[in-house]
C-alpha cells in the first residue's frame, strides 16, 4: 500500500542562500479569508482585535506580529495568518478556510530589495514601503502578495500552484544581485 504524505508548497526547494539574501518557506499556520459583511468593517476590527490582538487592516497594510498577522488582500478582504479565527468574526465577516492555496516565502538579507527591485513592479524601498505595508501586485508574472515584516525582510504569498515558479524566479534574481556585488 502507497504510503501518502503531505508535501509544502515549496516541496524542499528552499531554503536558498545566494548573497546576502535567503529565501526560505513559512509555515503561517492558518490561512483565514476575511471578507467583512457591509457595514459590520468597525465591528469586525474590533471583534479582530478582542478576538486575536490586532485591529482589521486598512488598504496596503498589515497589523499584528509574527504568529498572528491580518494582512490587506483587496477590497474589504484581508487574510488572517496564523490563528484559528475566533467563532465570534463569523458575526461580522465571511470566514473561508485558504490554508492550502498558498505558498509563502520569507525573502531576507541587504540584498532583498534588490531581488525584488528584479521582479516587483512596485518601489519596495525602505523610504516608501515601510515595516507593515503590503501591496498586491505581479511577482514576475504571478499575482501575489509582499509584506515587509522587517527591516530587510518580506512576507511574499502566491497561489500555491505558482510555488515552483516562485522559487525559480527568486533564485534567478538572487543570483543576479549575488553577480553584483
């Protein structure tokens, strides 16, 4: 009998460390759509914020710390990272389970703007897009998600389905960056 077993999205392809920058998987725990019902978007921040420590997020930002993190996905939506959403948001907000639909890699190091600057249509700089900013936006040609959660780190979410592409598009980068410098 075929014994299965779950794989992660980046299937042991990461970490990568080219440079001075390393790519490396994150397991978030839970991934939470929140898509708040009209008219309850102050009720759900402050059940949110009761519930798991940090109020829902405006546009292009994300509240809470590792471990517990909202981020904003689009219009009145944000997924929760981390926690099993408290029973009492399902008052204010559609709750829909994402946990396997994506890929996340933390990017980090001195050059990690740089990686970005190679595939990220956005200015990532530290001056413009500081700790807690989010922007969706193309990853190369994927859609997806970058959060800075440091300094000289970010959060990059993509479709799971998009992992391997993902890994291949930060190594080519990272390793252009490395040839640099």
């Amino acid at each position: 009998m075929a014994e299965l077993r779950a794989n992660s999205p980046c299937a042991g392809a990461l970490p990568l460390v080219i440079g001075s920058v390393m790519a490396r998987e994150e397991d978030l725990g839970v991934i939470t759509a929140l898509l708040p019902y009209r008219g309850r978007e102050t009720a759900l921040s402050e059940a949110l914020k009761a519930a798991h420590g940090m109020a829902f997020p405006a546009p292009n930002r994300a509240t809470g710390k590792v471990g517990a993190r909202a981020i904003w996905a689009g219009r009145d939506q944000a997924l929760l990272l981390g926690p099993v959403p408290d029973p009492a948001l399902c008052e204010h907000a559609a709750l829909s389970d994402q946990s396997d639909g994506w890929a996340a890699v933390r990017l980090e190091g001195a050059g990690a703007e740089a990686v970005l600057a190679r595939l990220v249509p956005v200015d990532l700089r530290a001056q413009v897009f500081k700790r807690g900013h989010t922007v969706r936006s193309q990853v190369q040609h994927m859609a997806g998600s970058i959060t800075r959660v440091g300094e000289r780190a970010f959060l990059i979410l993509v479709f799971r389905s998009m992992a391997a592409t993902l890994v291949h598009d930060l190594k080519t980068a990272m390793e252009a960056v490395a040839a640099r410098g």
